[in-house]
C-alpha cells in the first residue's frame, strides 16, 4: 500500500503533493470528530479551506487508495486506522521530500547537535 500512495505523489510536484498529504491527513483527522461526513464533502464543499483542483485530485486519489487497501470507507474508520494512514502519510511525504531535496538525515542530526552545544 505504501507504494501505492508514493506511485501516486510522484506524479505531482513536491508542493502539490505535500499539500494533498496534507488535505487527506485533515479529512482522515476530521473523520475522528464527525463520523458521518464523506472525505468528498470535505474536500469539496469548503469545510476545509479551498484547494487548489491539483492538490484536490491527488489527496482524493490518496484517500481512494486509503479506503481500498483498508477495504472500507473511510466513514468506517476507528480511531486506529485513522491513526496508522496519517503516520504512513507522513512517512510518504517525509520520504518523498528527503529524495527531492536529496539531504541527509544523519548529517542533519549532527549539524543539529553541533549547534545545540554551541
């Protein structure tokens, strides 16, 4: 499933697809507090701010595949599920973002602690 969410941002840029991450995190996140609106009236009938149409269609396409690999509607999601696609979200984003920018985590975290100490 994973590399089916990441197949699906590759075919958008950097920013749009760190945005629609964004916008399906916010619908998986807002299925926790109101059970009975569909990801589609989220995305588009303004209860999150307006998108743009390409970080629409993207996040849509995440949240299909989202409600595929688990086998039912996000509608139906525990707070479990909720939980497990928003970290793997993140994790496509953070591994996408790492290969655009192409930098280096370890030595992110050494530059990190050098400064720290100083």
């Amino acid at each position: 499933m994973a590399q089916l969410l990441v197949d699906i941002l590759e075919r958008f840029s950097r920013r749009v697809s760190t945005e629609a991450a964004y916008l399906a995190s916010m619908v998986l996140r807002y299925r926790l507090s109101v059970a009975d609106v569909s990801a589609d009236k989220i995305i588009s009938k303004g209860i999150i701010a307006q998108p743009r149409n390409e970080v629409r269609r993207a996040a849509t396409s995440l949240l299909r595949e989202i409600e595929r690999s688990a086998g039912k509607n996000i509608s139906a999601f525990d707070k479990k599920t909720v939980e497990k696609y928003l970290r793997e979200l993140a994790r496509v984003v953070q591994q996408r973002s790492a290969s655009d920018l192409r930098y280096e985590e370890k030595q992110g975290q050494e530059l990190l602690r050098s400064l720290r100490s100083e």
